[in-house]
C-alpha cells in the first residue's frame, strides 16, 4: 500500500481541528484477497488515541511497519481504553499465516513470524476507512466491527513483475508498486532489468554498461504490428544505481517482499553486445534495439562471455539477497551460434549434440556458478531445452507444458502463462482502450485461473511454488499506463494464489472490488474499472437463437436498444434473454436509478445462414483460447479486431483443422468469408491454405476447392470464398496450419498458432 509519511497519529487520530463531532461508521468488511475462514461475531472495537499496544519482540518488525504508518500527534490520551496486542503463537504453523480476533476490549494478531503478523495488519487496515492512509485525515475514533479471522495463503510463491528495460521508472513507483503488492499480500517483486533495449543496473565493473548499454537511439512509434516502422528519433534510457537498488531492496524486506532480479541470458543481451562486441559471436559493432521483438545477436558461448557474467552476477548478488536470481534463458535464436567457430568447438568439447545441448550447457554453467555462491536460478521455460539444469526452477510462460514437464522431473516452477497472466494484453473489448501488444485478458479469466495443471497428481503438484502477473512495458511509457494495465488484475492475481477455490466466487470478487475502488483512489492509482461492462452470449436452441446480457453489479439494471439508438433511462429494462431473428445493432448499458455507469456496450449482429447450425471440429481448441466453442464461429458475432483472445477467436497451437457445419434443411450458399488473426510478434501466423468441400443437396455430391489466402502483413487476413448459388446440406472447411516460425522471427523454431473468427456463410 502506498502510504504517505505524517498520515496520522501512533494510535490514532483523535484530535480535530474542529470541535464538531461526527458519528463514527463502521467499515463492511470486504477483504481482498479473501481470507481462509471468517466470522462476524457482535459489537465495535474503537481504535483512537487511548488503544494501547503490546507486542512480542519476536514480530517487532510487523510492528515497526505499524508505527511508520501511525506516527504520534499532539494531544495523546494517555488513559489506555483498550489494547492491540501482537502475539508470537507458535501453534500457527504456517509462516505466513495468522490469527486476527476483535472484540470490544482488544485485537489480536497471532502469528509464529513477522510475515504473519504483516499479513494480519493488512487485513486490518483493510477493515478501516480507505482515507485512513491520507496525510490529512484527521479523526475522534475508528469503529472496526468485531470478528475472527484465520487465515494462510494457498501458494508460497505470490509474485508481480515488472519490465523496466523496456520503459524506466521512478524508485518512487517500484516502491508504490510494491507498497500495493503487500496490500494484496504478495510475496515476490520479478524486476525485469535487462533486455535487448536497455540495460538497468549500475555494475561498477563494465561502465559501459551503464553509459552505452543502457541508452537507445530511439523508441518505436505505434505498434510493432504498423507498417513500415517509424521511430521518435528521441535517446532514451537510464540505470539504478546500486544506492537506489538497495533502497528498492530495503523497501520491499519491509513490506516483507522478496526482490528478484532478471539478468537476461543467453538472449536478449544485444544491449550488452552494443558495449562489448566481443561478447557476441560475430565481434561486429551493434545498437541497442530501437524496437521490439527477439534478436539473432546473443551471448556467445566462449569462456570471456561467462567471465564476464560471473563478474557481473558478483555485484548483482550484492545487491539482492534473494535465493533466486532470474536468468531469463528464453527467445534465444540459435542463428548465430550455429556458424559460429566458438560455439561449435564448444559443442565438439562438451560432447554436445546440438546447439539445444549447448544452451543447456550454458544455463547449467550459470546454474553452478550460482550454486557456488548460495544461490539458485529461476528461468522461462525455455531453459528445459536440450535438458535442466540439475537444480534450476522453472517460470512457465508458453503455456502450461512446461511446468508439466518440470514438475513431473522434480523440478519447482512458477505458473505465469500468457493466456491467464500477461497484464501487457488487452482487458476489454472497447475499442479505445491504450494500446496494448495484443490478446485478451479480462478480469474474470485472471480470477479464474488454477496454478496446478490438471496433468499434474497430487504429488507432483506440491512442485508448484505458486504463481505470478507480468506486466511487460513494451506500449506501457508511463506509470499511469502501468498501473491501468496492472489494476485491478493484479488483485484479481492475488486472490489467485492466496486464496482456496473454495473461498473464491467471482460475483463475490466483483462485489467487493466494486468498493476497493474507493481504496485504490485513495491510493491515487489509476486503475481500470471495467464492471460496468456487460457480458454478453449468442445462445442457439432448437434452430432458435437468443442473446444473453447479464451484469456483475449487484443493484444495477441493463438498459437497450435494438434500433441504433443510445440506451438511456428510459430503455427498455433487460429482464430476460432477447429473441433474434434478423441482423441487428444492440446498443446496452448499465445504470442506477440516476444515470448511465460505464460505457455503451455495443454489438452488431450478423444473423448469416450458418447461425444455429450444427457445426463441429476435429480439434478441440487450446484449451487457453478456447473462445465460445465450435458454436462461436457461426454465432453472427465477429471477435476484436486487435484482441485475438477473447471469447469470438478460436486459437490452435501448430495442428490442422477440419470444421464441418450441417444445415437441417438444405440452404443456398453463394459466398464464404473468414479471417485470421496474423500476430507474427505473438507467435499468431494466418494459414497460407485453405479447402472447402460442399455436399450438395440434389445427389449428394461433394464438390472439392483449395485456396490459397494472401497472407501479408495486415495483423487480420480476411479470406472470400465466392461460388454460383448452389444449395447444400453439409460445408467442410480445412484450415491448414502455417507450420514451423521461420528463423529470424520472434519464436523461431516453434508451431505457430492459428486463429480463427466467424465463418459467414451468405
């Protein structure tokens, strides 16, 4: 939490400038993330001037953080009323844990460690007035409804991360960020601080690090997807020096956060290289990236290179006490490597097979050094290729498969896949949202996500540490923008990993971050509020098609219309699902009895030939982009044109697709149009090919055709697929994947993906 110095008062808040005296309110407890058990027992505990504390030295530093949030006025009553007493229990047997109980006479907060007893405090702050943490809060009292609370955390590893190669922010903000982070009772601060386009940690050693490395000569305009590429034409960058890191470091132990550092290698080093060319393969003279993307210029594997890592991992674990140091070890084209005379008598030394075994061989050298000094390593998923380091854990991020593969190993891994945990996509369908790098991930879909793979049995689950948010800062230019994107997926996130499934309901959820709200303007953090929005559903039944709006809010009404027209108060009420028949343009809206709440909800409705059809697919869908199902791709409903995530878009990970879509009565069909989504940055290729088939109503007879799509480098490839009225029974659609991503693009090497939007059938 972000709290300003001087707030209040050591025990609080009880001299007025004024004489009038209000009535004191009680807070609802609302507490995110929930906590494990929780009971609302009768009467108020006043917490003012006269509330004494009492604490156990063993949690003193739970207690510092207390008081650096209170800090004494004039005026203290020294007549003690009632007590805050912090107790070390060791009966509590998770160390994160606590115990908190208020009665009218006192509060307790039992925890067997200073992380305990923080987390008990968060909950309390939690259960005072938002405005508590304003510098200029002044009170007679604070009435806390009585109740018990225990409570645990469900993962060890609680994480946020933070890019800060991409774009730079002020030591205020890390520490901003992370007071949030432990309001929301996480654990672990991943600092992003070097990458193709700056590196960010002042090393002593190699100054040119700080002077050249750190420096690019310009950012890219727009997004990577716009073509041609332009530029501002404006340097750019920065580093922390070590004084600022160790005040990060310190902050954050107080806020009882562990800081991770990434220094990134073998890959994503070209800023590197562009001080010291000889690190590189090539020895050629190179910039620091002006744009975004995966770069053919990595480490090179001769010993200078990890002289020159050991060196600089020397300072760095001077500055983070952290078990792990992150490593980084994906996106690492092996172009360079592959002609390199180095790399390849490297590979004939080691008895290598490839250069997969190669960097196997350099994350596995990096993980001893480590090991050597006390520590251990942390790395993306790709560090599993050509075989895992002994000792290495595992950040799983291209899904879920490599956790699977880790964990069943005996190997630890944090969950962090894009489909449930980049908070750099998209969080709504509205159209002007900030630019972001693609997909979509609402809110729900965070809530909803299960660290533990299905794959895994309940042995092999106890690998997984827990999970993380990344928040990569490629479009993000400010700290406003940082905080929009992160919030409030980031609480979301944390009820994720503190939370059981069986405390977690997302009505609920909403429910109570409908009123965190008014704690994050408190906390002059510019988050997106997007519960006013509606969701909505194509139902078909019975050759019937309805459409389904629903809202999360409790005590709100949807107001629409049919006819273009805006909704206002006196739209017609959504009370049940709507009958459609015909195309159509819904426009909808959420109110209270006095206005409109959020932005107008709108939907063009493409009622074609296929709606209401039967249709199937060989392939079920990745079960990350599962979309709506088969049936969403007749539905008349048209996905995002930037968000290829949400529920319109069906995604496939590197597999051929046949669709088949039945008519019950035959129907006449002229024309077939589709799109795909075309994110090379994303790993996302539009198919070069496609086969239609139709069977044809008078005989029976199929009729065979294969396209080819003009596949460019527009991000949507619309396909037209037009023939002579002809009636059928039956359309077979063959979708075949793009194959392999070439060398030199960003994941080189891996399937790519395939997704698909509405088929139309005219």
């Amino acid at each position: 939490m972000h709290f300003k110095k001087n707030v209040l008062i050591l025990f609080l808040l009880i001299t007025f400038f004024s004489c009038k005296k209000e009535e004191l309110q009680v807070v609802n407890p609302q507490i995110i993330p929930a906590p494990q058990n929780q009971e609302i027992t009768e009467g108020e505990f006043l917490l003012s001037s006269g509330t004494e504390l009492i604490y156990d030295v063993e949690l003193k530093s739970a207690v510092d953080f207390w008081k650096s949030i209170v800090t004494p006025v004039f005026g203290q009553n020294t007549r003690k009323s009632n007590k805050i007493r912090f107790v070390y229990d060791k009966s509590i047997e998770n160390s994160e844990g606590y115990a908190l109980s208020i009665s009218p006479e006192i509060i307790k907060i039992n925890a067997n460690s200073s992380k305990g007893a923080f987390y008990g405090l968060q909950t309390l702050i939690q259960l005072l007035p938002p405005e508590f943490v304003q510098k200029d809060f002044k009170s007679e009292g604070l009435k806390i409804r009585c109740q018990n609370i225990k409570d645990k955390p469900q993962f060890a590893y609680r994480g946020m991360h933070l890019d800060v190669s991409r774009h730079m922010f002020s030591v205020d903000f890390i520490k901003k960020y992370i007071d949030a982070m432990a309001m929301l009772k996480m654990n672990t601060f991943h600092w992003h601080l070097t990458d193709d386009q700056g590196w960010r940690v002042e090393i002593k050693k190699y100054p040119e690090l700080n002077t050249i490395s750190a420096f690019r000569n310009e950012t890219l305009i727009g997004h990577y997807s716009d073509q041609p590429h332009q530029f501002d034409g404006k340097k750019y960058g920065g580093v922390y020096t070590q004084a600022e890191i160790k005040e990060v470091v310190t902050f954050a132990e107080s806020r009882m956060i562990t800081v991770i550092p990434e220094i990134e290698m073998p890959g994503h080093s070209q800023a590197v290289i562009a001080a010291y060319p000889e690190l590189g393969c090539s020895g050629e003279q190179v910039d620091v990236a002006t744009k975004w993307g995966v770069f053919e210029d990595i480490y090179c594997t001769k010993d200078e290179t990890f002289d020159f890592l050991e060196d600089v991992l020397d300072e760095v674990l001077e500055l983070f006490p952290s078990q792990y140091i992150h490593i980084g070890g994906d996106e690492a084209p092996k172009t360079r490597w592959k002609t390199c005379k180095d790399c390849q008598v490297r590979i004939n030394a080691e008895g290598l097979k490839n250069e997969h075994e190669l960097q196997n061989y350099f994350i596995t050298r990096m993980e001893k050094y480590l090991n050597s000094k006390g520590r251990q390593i942390i790395g993306w998923d790709e560090i599993l290729e050509g075989g895992l380091a002994p000792n290495a854990t595992v950040m799983s991020w291209r899904g879920t498969n490599g956790a699977v593969e880790a964990a069943k190993s005996g190997h630890y891994v944090v969950m962090t896949p894009t489909s449930h945990c980049y908070f750099d996509y998209y969080q709504s369908d509205n159209e002007d949202e900030p630019t972001a790098i693609g997909g979509y991930l609402p809110l729900e879909k965070v809530y909803g996500f299960n660290p533990i793979p299905e794959e895994l049995n309940a042995e092999e689950a106890k690998y997984v540490m827990g999970a993380q948010g990344n928040v990569w800062t490629e479009y993000m230019p400010t700290e406003d923008h940082v905080e929009y994107m992160a919030f409030p997926r980031m609480l979301a996130m944390s009820e994720v990993v503190w939370s059981t499934s069986e405390n977690k309901n997302y009505k609920g959820f909403v429910s109570r971050l409908e009123n965190f709200h008014k704690r994050l303007g408190v906390l002059d953090i510019n988050y997106a509020n997007h519960l006013y929005e509606i969701n909505d559903e194509m139902i078909s039944e019975d050759g019937e098609s309805f459409y389904k709006l629903e809202t999360l809010t409790e005590g709100k009404d949807i107001r629409y219309t049919l006819d273009g027209n805006e909704p206002t108060l006196n739209s017609e009420i959504y009370t049940s699902q709507i009958p459609v028949s015909e195309s159509v343009e819904l426009k909808a809206a959420v109110f209270n009895v006095e206005e409109q709440l959020g932005k107008t909800f709108v939907q063009n409705i493409n009622y074609h030939k296929a709606v209401a059809a039967k249709i199937t697919i060989d392939k079920t869908p990745h079960k990350a982009y599962s979309g709506s199902g088969a049936e969403g791709l007749i539905n008349g409903i048209s996905g995002s044109d930037s968000r290829y995530g949400d529920k319109e878009w069906l995604g496939f990970w590197g597999e051929d697709i046949i669709i088949t879509i039945n008519f019950e009565t035959p129907k006449e069909v002229s024309s077939i149009s589709t799109r795909f989504h075309n994110g090379k940055g994303q790993w996302i290729y539009a198919p070069e090919q496609i086969g239609f088939s139709f069977k044809l109503k008078e005989d029976g007879r199929t009729i065979n055709d294969i396209n080819l799509i003009k596949n460019n480098n527009d991000l949507i490839v619309n396909h037209y697929y037009n023939m002579e009225a002809t009636f059928v029974s039956e359309i077979e659609i063959v979708v075949k994947n793009y194959g392999t991503i070439p060398d030199g693009k960003q994941g080189a090497g891996n399937k790519a993906w395939t997704f698909i939007d509405e088929i139309i059938i005219n």
